[in-house]
C-alpha cells in the first residue's frame, strides 16, 4: 500500500512537530510511505472559503439525531436506539445548551480551512493529523492494512473515543484488528483520520457553506454524501487536548 501523511498544524503550535514526527515514524519509515505534507498557514484570508453563520442552527439541526444520541450514550452508558420521542426532547433540552448559536472564531475558521486545503490534495489513502494527536502502540503495519481496506469506501476514524462514544457493530479483520462499523461515519474529532480520493472528493463537492466547527462540520458532511465510516475499537491515535495534556490551537 502507497500512503500520505498529512499535519494539520499552525504558527503558534508548530513547535510540536518534532515530537509528532518521532511518534510518526514507524510510519513514514514504513515501505509504503509516499508524501508527508505540513498544513500551517490556512489563515482566513488564505482562501475564499464560504461562512455563512445564519446556517448555524440549519446545520446543527441536521445532524442532531447523531449528536443527541451521544448525549444519551454519555448520561445513560448505553449505546441502544433513541425513541423519536427521546430524541426530540433531547433536541429541545440540549441543542440551546450545548451548541448555542454562535459565530466561528478566526482560529476555527482557519482549521476548517487547512482540512479543507489537505482533502484537495488526496490522492492516495491518507492519514490527516492535527499537531496535538498521539499514536499509541498499535502495530504499523495492521494500522496501514486496515486503511489499506476501507480507505476508498469508508471515512476511517483513528481518534480515541474515551470523551463521546463511537457505536457500530462490532467487526474483526481477518488479520485479527477488532473494529466497528456503521453505516453512517461518525467525528468526534478532526484530530486524527484517513481518507482516500473518493471519500475526500465525495467531501469537497459538498463542503459549502460552513457555519459550525471543523467536527461539527465534518460530520454534515458524512450525513450529505452518506458516507459509511468505521473505527479500530482499542485506542490509536490519543487527542491530547481532549485528554487535557495539551491546549488546543482554536482555543
């Protein structure tokens, strides 16, 4: 398998890319490793990208049915199905709550801008990172295999899922990597995930206008296109701002 790295990084943070690239290098040390590309600039100005915040609740609204069931998986811990009664009194109780209506700020904005910079230049199976992700000790190569398997049909979440739950049906590769599977992808995090050239194109065709944070925005877009997504069901790659060991940049 052929493979690139992408790093999602900016001015103020890019002193950690030495040590993201030490975490990386089983990786890009590995004989499929093509490219590696490091996204910094993407400020506001760099692209004439489409915000349009009047769309805000639109969009949330769109993607609430998955959003609200989150909230039921945190508070209740467990993973079945909302009644559409339940999930219609979570979006009244939450959505005001939880994602109140609001302008992007200029740093979000340029996030959203080097993920949207980095889907137009895929064109192998590749793995997109923010400067604040950590790789755990899974093996390399069953990572690469099992990118190698869903890259160009599924949207591959590499993030921790310890802060919001994943759900899917439970699967095992035939080199024996539990995963999950689902039919709709699913973010949490933009801070770690592999896509190919289908699925970053799927994504581009329909990625304006944005009103909501890079996660946020990503999922509307797995919804749009309808885009199947799976996850390796043990931890691989830590987001260490979730995890409170680093600030994150758009804060």
């Amino acid at each position: 398998m052929t493979f690139d790295i992408h790093i999602i990084t900016c001015a103020k943070t890019y002193t950690r890319i030495p040590s993201l690239l030490k975490n990386l290098r089983p990786l890009y040390t590995n004989i499929g490793f093509n490219n590696l590309k490091i996204f910094v600039r993407g400020d506001v100005g760099d692209s004439n990208l489409e915000f349009d915040e009047r769309l805000w609740e639109e969009h949330i609204s769109s993607i609430y049915y998955i959003l609200a069931k989150n909230i039921h998986i945190v508070h209740s811990g467990s993973s079945s199905d909302l009644s559409a009664h339940r999930n219609a009194n979570l979006l009244k109780a939450d959505e005001r709550v939880i994602f109140p209506k609001r302008p992007l700020t200029n740093p979000e904005k340029s996030l959203i801008n080097k993920h949207y910079n980095s889907l137009l230049q895929v064109s192998l199976p590749t793995v997109v990172l923010e400067d604040d992700s950590h790789m755990s000790s899974q093996n390399p190569s069953d990572i690469l295999r099992f990118i190698q398997d869903f890259a160009d049909t599924h949207f591959i979440n590499l993030s921790s899922m310890k802060t919001l739950p994943y759900y899917g049906k439970v699967s095992k590769t035939p080199y024996g990597l539990p995963y999950l599977i689902s039919p709709l992808g699913m973010t949490r995090t933009t801070a770690a995930y592999a896509v190919g050239p289908r699925v970053a194109n799927s994504f581009i065709s329909s990625f304006f206008p944005i009103s909501l944070p890079a996660d946020l925005h990503l999922q509307r877009l797995l919804c749009i296109s309808r885009i199947p997504g799976v996850s390796l069901k043990d931890d691989l790659w830590i987001n260490n701002s979730l995890e409170g060991l680093e600030q994150s940049s758009i804060q």
